[in-house]
C-alpha cells in the first residue's frame, strides 16, 4: 500500500514539476534558484496530503494552489529581500527565446506587489477564470478584477512602447 502511495506521488510529481517550476519562475520574476525551492516545497506539502488525495477532486490544480500559496506566504517572510549580488547564468541562452524581451517582461513583474503577480500569473500564464483565481488567493472576484487591471496598467506603463519595439525585431 505504501509503495503504492510512493509511485503514485512519483508519477505526479514527474508530470507536474515542469509546469509548476515554469509558474514558479514567473512569481519569482526569473529567480530560478527561489523557483525550485518553491516547487520544492509544494511537491513536499502534496506528499503529505497524498494518502488523502482521493479527497481532493484536482490534485494539479491543488498544486498550483499550494504553489502560489507558498509563494505568498515566502514574501512575507523578512529573509524574503534578501537578494545575492553577481548572479551567474545556469546555462547558456536559448536561440529560440529573445533575451531582451524576456528581461523586460520580468523585470515588469519584478516591479508589481506580489498579489498583483499572483493574479497576473494566474490570469494571463495559466489562464484560469476570475472565479479559480478568487478561490487560489482566498479574496473576493470584484479584488481580483481590480488586482488585474491594475496590474496590467502598471505593466504598460513600465513596458510603455518597449515590448512592441523589441517583438519587432
């Protein structure tokens, strides 16, 4: 039974991690050492519920849950602002990706509250509704709408003209 449970959780936190690290990465605005510590985390959080996992009708959805949760909860730690100097690549640029976009883009979410990026990510990146993003974040639809508004706004005005010149290329 035991062993079961363990290749049960296994087989999940194969399927999931690489979605749930991709999230973790935009909460984090591109910190991919807090990423994996969150991910870390969360998958650590679901193996203690996995016994009960029958319970719970969405176990990835319940993930990405205690994701932003954990997310949440990390910001307001005081050891949260702490930030290293000299950060060194972990591996070399993808051709594909455009390197002056993607730091634009997450240095524009470095720049919003954590519960505006909460909402962006869950918005916009995993495309959940008003309703599932109101449960995930334990506030109101009217907040989240006000939350995304506001944090789409601060994102065009950090972004103004940039985003369009540098998708251009």
């Amino acid at each position: 039974m035991k062993q079961s449970r363990a290749d049960g959780f296994l087989e999940f936190a194969s399927a999931r991690s690489g979605h749930l690290y991709r999230s973790a990465c935009l909460l984090t605005s591109g910190d991919t050492h807090l990423a994996e510590d969150l991910v870390q985390e969360t998958l650590g959080r679901m193996y203690t519920l996995w016994g009960r996992i029958g319970r719970i009708g969405n176990p990835a959805g319940y993930a990405q849950t205690v994701l932003i949760r954990t997310f949440l909860s990390h910001r307001r730690r005081r050891s949260a602002t702490e930030r290293p100097f000299g950060e060194l690549p972990d591996r070399a640029p993808d051709d594909r990706e455009d390197p002056a976009l993607r730091i634009a883009l997450l240095d524009a979410l470095a720049g919003l509250a954590p519960k505006d990026r909460a909402v962006v990510v869950l918005r916009y990146w995993e495309d959940r509704s008003i309703e599932e993003t109101a449960d995930v974040l334990h506030v109101s639809s009217a907040a989240v709408r006000t939350r995304s508004a506001r944090a789409l706004a601060k994102l065009r005005e950090r972004l103004g003209g940039s985003v369009t010149e540098l998708v251009a290329r």
